[in-house]
C-alpha cells in the first residue's frame, strides 16, 4: 500500500488507498477518521460513469502528502497486506 502522489510539490494529495470493496472503503475511511486523520473521498458516483478514460476504481480516499506516511500505518494495521 502505497500513496499515489498528487502534484509531487509540499502540501500535495495523495491517494491513500482506492478499490471496488464498499466494506473496505468505509474500514479504511473509519480508520483515519479514528487516528484524526483527514481524509476526502471520490466515489463511482462522483465521476462520469461510461467514459473510459475516467474509469477506475469505484473508490479513492485522498489525504495530505504530508499524513501520507501515518495513514499507510492505519490502513496497514487494519488490512495487513489485504490490500
């Protein structure tokens, strides 16, 4: 589990964790929200559904760059290497 990076300058996004797993999502968003970490979320509804080169996972936690390395802590304590 690794974060995606947004624009790579300080003070950037990045995608903590993404899937099609509904359960897992609310886990993962749960988590963060439990270690006072903030966090954003896209969901399949939030995008243009049956365009293909918007399609991707149907969802995606973003957080701060700078929380990046606590969050990969929470999300791997609660999924191991599930994800």
């Amino acid at each position: 589990m690794s974060a995606t990076k947004g624009r790579g300058d300080k003070g950037g996004a990045a995608v903590i964790w993404s899937g099609d797993d509904p359960i897992a999502y609310t886990r993962a968003m749960a988590a963060l929200e439990d270690a006072g970490i903030r966090s954003f979320d896209i969901a399949e509804n939030d995008q243009f559904v049956g365009v293909p080169q918007i399609s991707g996972p149907r969802y995606r936690v973003i957080i701060a760059e700078s929380d990046a390395a606590r969050a990969e802590k929470v999300l791997r304590e609660i999924f191991g290497d599930e994800q």
